[in-house]
C-alpha cells in the first residue's frame, strides 16, 4: 500500500516486520520441514515484496543476504522432510 502511495521508507519498514514476523514463526514450527516448507510457500510473495523493496533503495547487500538465507532454510528445508 505504501509502494503505490509513494512512501517506500514505510513500504521497507513494513515489508521487513512481515518477513521478520515469517522468520520467527518458522523458527517456532522446530522440526516440522513440510509446515516451514508451506508456510514460506504461501508467504513468498512477502518476501518477493521485501526483496524489491530492498533493490529500489539500493540495499543490494541486504537483499543479495535475504536471498540466499531464504534459499538456503528452503533446501534445509526439503531435506529434513
């Protein structure tokens, strides 16, 4: 919303709380891979906001990071089911 109203500072700061929120309840599902596994799944579109966000304001470093962790957990992810 606040993409489209032209306030990215507020765009960031909400898409980074999304995926913060994201992360910590992935990481209180323990050991359930198939539930980490949907819930990133049903979420990306979040993550794919966040990443944008981060590349329009030049945070390349940032976002290059997000990507790889999120890849990363993905494959761990699918491992361990």
């Amino acid at each position: 919303m606040e993409q489209q109203l032209r306030q990215p500072a507020a765009a960031l700061a909400h898409a980074r709380k999304a995926v913060n929120y994201f992360e910590n309840l992935r990481t209180d599902l323990g050991g359930y891979g198939e539930s980490k596994t949907a819930l990133l799944a049903s979420n990306l579109p979040v993550y794919y906001l966040y990443l944008d966000l981060l590349l329009q304001n030049g945070q390349t470093a940032e976002a290059f990071a997000l990507a790889q962790k999120t890849k990363g957990r993905a494959l761990l992810d699918l491992l361990a089911s």
